[in-house]
C-alpha cells in the first residue's frame, strides 16, 4: 500500500497538471471523465493523466489520499482542483483556463507530459 502512496505522490509532483481518470483522453471510459477530458482540452495546454481502469492500486487509494471519493480527479502544482462538476464549473465561469495557463507557464522545465 504505501509503494501505491509513493506512486501517487510522485505523479502528482512530478506533473504540473494531472487528471485521474477512467480511460484516456482520447477514449474516456466514463461520462465524467469525457466532460473533465473536454473542459481542460479546451483549456488548450497538455495535461498528463492516469488511467485508474488500469492502475486498480491507485483506483483505491487514491480517494483515501485525497479525501476524495469519485473520480476523476484534477491535480494542479500538487493540489487537488476537484472532480468533474468543480471542473467545468470552473471552466464555465473563466476561472479553469487562467490557472491551467499560469500553471504551465510557471512549470519547472522538467515537468512531464501526457
């Protein structure tokens, strides 16, 4: 369990912008994570995510890390944002694409990329 926590906190930090989900990107595997997946799409900067449908380990403990129970999940500069209703909420008001962009602008060169 704490190799999963170790795991999870290495994503996390090692990602200037990251998304749980259920599926990727390009074939998200539930309605939630297609909204989020649209909104920071159209954020338009790169995000890294992780697909939990493949990582049973991080589907579990992830919510216990994050005293967040549902995914997806969006982590910006190590904090968790919220899941798809804060997402697009966010987005919808204006407020996603400026921290999304001020996010990648102040990333350490070496951030990855998903």
């Amino acid at each position: 369990m704490s190799d999963t926590i170790d795991t999870i906190k290495q994503q996390i930090g090692e990602n200037t912008i990251l998304l749980y989900m259920k599926g990727t990107p390009q074939l998200p595997q539930c309605g939630f994570s297609a909204q989020a997946v649209q909104a920071l799409m159209a954020c338009g900067e790169r995000f890294a995510f992780v697909n939990i449908l493949d990582n049973p380990d991080i589907r579990t403990e992830l919510p216990k890390y994050a005293s967040w129970p549902t995914f997806p999940q969006l982590w910006i500069n190590g904090e968790l944002v919220g899941g798809c209703d804060i997402i697009v909420e966010m987005y919808q008001s204006g407020e996603l694409e400026p921290m999304i962009k001020e996010a990648v602008a102040n990333a350490p060169a070496t951030s990855s990329e998903g």
